[in-house]
C-alpha cells in the first residue's frame, strides 16, 4: 500500500510539472478565456493565471515532496525488513501458534478476587450492624448503670439516717412463749425467745389469750402464699415470714422444733388447729410431742391424743383401699422425709409425689404442708396423688383446708380457764397489729 501512495505522489508532481510548463506560455485574452470580465482579475474560470500560482509556491513543495519520498522508502524499507523477520520467524518456528486462552487463569483469578472483596464488603456491613448494635447496648447499660449508682446514693442517703423499725417486735423474752407470758407478756404479737440448748435467740409468733396461756406457733398456712415444696436444708432452717399479726404463712423450721420440744423434761402438747371452706374451725391435741434431732431425722412422737373434735388422724385413716391403710398412714414414730432426703417406709418417696416435707409413712393421713388448693374439693382426673392440705378425720383426702396452725404449750397450762374449748372457739387479745 505505501508502495501505491508514493506512485500516486510522483504521478500528480509530474501532473503539476506539466502543468506548469504548459501554462507558463499562455498568457490570458479574450481570445484564450471563455470569459474576460474585470470583476474577475486576470484570472477566469478557464484556470487562465493558475501557472502564476504554482509556480510561486513550486520550490516549497518539490522539497516537501523530497522529503516525502525519502520518508516513504525509509517506512518502505521497515516494512520489508519486517516483513522478512516474520517469514525468517515462521521457517525457523513451523509449529509456533499463537497460545489459546492465555488470559483465562488470570481472568478467574480476578473474578476470584473481585467476588472475594464483595464477602469482604458483606462482612463489613454485618461487622458494622453489629457494632452499632453494641453501641446501643453499651448506652443502654450506662444508662442503667447510672440509674443504679443514683438509687445506691439515694440509699446510701437513706442508710445515714437513723433507722426506723417498721415491724413491731415486743420487748420480753423467754425460752417458749408461755415463759413470755408469764413475764407478764399480755399481747399477741413478734417475740424473740431462745430455748434453754438453743444456740441463740430466734423470732416466733405467740398467741397470747385472756387467761394468760402462750401458745408458741410452729406452722402457719391461711392464702396460699408461700410455696411449702421446700428442700431438707429449707425445712431444717424454716421459711416463709412472721407476722405481728398473724397474716402470713411459715414453717418455724425443724431444728427450732427440736429446740423447744426438748428443752426441758416437761412434756409439750401439740395443737392443730384447722379451718375448712365454709369456716368451720375443729382442734386436734397431741400430749408430749416431740420433734427429734436431725441426726434422727427429726423424728415425730406423741405419747397420745388427747382430744379434739378435728379427729386424730395422726393415728392414720382406712381410706379402704387396703386393710393396711390406717397402719401405714399413721404418723407416730415417722421420720421427716423431703423430696430430696427420704425417709418414709414407701418404696417410692412420698415428699416427692405430693411436693411437701412431713413425717410421712406410707403416706399419710394428715398433711398440713401440703398444696394450697382453693374451694376445698381438689379431685380432678389429672391429679394421682392427694396433695393438699389434708386432715382425712375431718375431711375426706380431696379437701384441702382453708387455714391451719400448729402450735405448742407445755402440758401444765392444759385444762386452765381460758383455754380453747372443744368446739375450737378461743380468746385472744384483739389489739390491732400491722404487717410486715
């Protein structure tokens, strides 16, 4: 092709040559110009004057044409030469192709990268989510932080100021409740009172009435409030809360119990006292009672029942389902058995079956620890075990009480006026007291 564009040069110089010589004789008239007009000059449309023209600019453009060709053999020359490496190239190296699909390792490669950085820019967003979520995590416990060290200052305030007792424990003290009243204790209410191998003092509720006689109360269930499926530890130390007005439920714990029932050679007499649904009140006294050491497992002996319109289930109950019954749910002589320590003469474990600690046998016929149900009657198709709080000479064992106490006195205040009578009906102070 270069060879072709410098042919096509050299023609048109040997064009403007001849041109050139030819017009350099032709002088314009009117004769040689299809028009002579003055408008137009010396020249006309015949290119009459146009061998003046060229030959003004001729010098200039035969050295750029020089040039020019000179520039066109050098490129012609590369040409060639090139062309005669590639021809030296190909006889040297017949096989040598060009490589096919060179690039497409590295093309994967970036594809590779490219879908990395992406993972990258996912996990970064996450990344971020996360941290703002933590961020307003952070805030939010500083948040409440501050709200704790301004009530801990408030308290701290609160702590500087003389303390204000809000429950109303009574000054006497005695071993028992009646040594209490005998001090001249006139009052129901909170007293502190340490049993002679006591270790130290410790807060009971004493009933005191009219006649002088102080009741020292072990147990207490009246609303339901406090759940009595306790562990061994639980019912050894006592639970729940005293009262100065007798309006909340407990258990005073066994080894108390054991304190006060065994303090001194006078003998104790139990009293349960218990309410049913429709507010009937019936007694049940047990002559000696004693509650043994842990080492005996807190062992439960009375010498007899005394009397009582309650019934004395404690002697256990023919529910006529085996002529064994009576003998196997009586209570006399039964260790304390808990859901976790087992001690009852079951193969199972009747503390764990019914969700409460007592003395149980095979099982029982009084249970006074057991599931508050409300209304009384507690039979459903669902329920196996009689649970509730059950005294079967009273009611049968799906009636659960409305309220029960057990409580203590020695037997010397026994048959003194002013004591309970057989229907259950008593005299005690009325004095107002308030809760905890």
């Amino acid at each position: 092709m270069l060879q072709t564009y410098s042919r096509a040069l050299l023609a048109f110089h040997s064009f403007l040559l001849l041109v050139s010589a030819c017009l350099a004789q032709y002088v314009p008239n009117r004769d040689n110009c299809c028009i002579l007009d003055e408008r137009f000059g010396e020249f006309c449309p015949t290119t009459c004057g146009i061998a003046d023209f060229f030959h003004t600019y001729q010098t200039d453009a035969d050295r750029d044409l020089t040039i020019l060709e000179n520039k066109i053999k050098q490129i012609t020359n590369f040409t060639n030469e090139a062309a005669h490496m590639i021809r030296e190239i190909k006889i040297t190296n017949p096989q040598m192709t060009a490589p096919q699909n060179l690039a497409d390792p590295f093309i994967h490669k970036s594809r590779n990268m490219i879908e990395e950085i992406r993972r990258y820019e996912n996990t970064i967003i996450e990344q971020e989510t996360n941290i703002q979520y933590l961020q307003e995590l952070w805030q939010m416990n500083n948040n409440a932080i501050l709200k704790l060290k301004q009530r801990a200052a408030q308290l701290e305030k609160q702590c500087q100021e003389p303390c204000k007792q809000t429950v109303q424990i009574q000054e006497l003290t005695g071993k028992d409740c009646q040594d209490v009243a005998n001090k001249g204790a006139k009052k129901s209410g909170l007293y502190f009172i340490k049993p002679l191998k006591a270790k130290q003092q410790f807060l009971v509720y004493c009933e005191i009435d009219s006649a002088g006689n102080g009741w020292t109360v072990l147990q207490r269930r009246l609303d339901g409030s406090v759940d009595f499926k306790k562990n061994w530890v639980q019912y050894a130390q006592g639970f729940g809360h005293l009262s100065p007005s007798d309006t909340t439920e407990y258990w005073i714990g066994n080894e108390k119990m054991h304190a006060l029932t065994t303090q001194s050679t006078l003998p104790y007499v139990l009293r349960v006292e218990l309410k049913d649904w429709n507010n009937q009140k019936r007694t049940a006294d047990y002559h000696t009672f004693r509650v043994g050491p842990e080492t005996d497992k807190y062992r439960l002996t009375y010498t007899y029942f005394m009397s009582g319109n309650a019934g004395d289930a404690f002697d256990g109950y023919d529910f006529g389902d085996d002529p064994s019954d009576k003998f196997f749910t009586s209570h006399n002589g039964m260790q304390f058995s808990t859901y976790d320590q087992d001690n009852d003469k079951f193969e199972g474990n009747c503390a764990l079956q019914v969700g409460a600690g007592w003395w149980m046998n095979r099982c029982s016929a009084g249970l006074l620890n057991g599931k508050y149900y409300q209304g009384g009657n507690y039979k459903n198709p669902n329920l196996v075990y009689d649970n509730g709080i059950t005294w079967a000479t009273f009611h049968d064992r799906w009636y659960s009480m409305k309220e029960t106490k057990m409580m203590i006195i020695p037997f010397s205040r026994m048959g003194l006026d002013g004591q309970q009578a057989q229907d259950g009906s008593k005299k005690v102070g009325s004095d107002k007291r308030g809760d905890i």
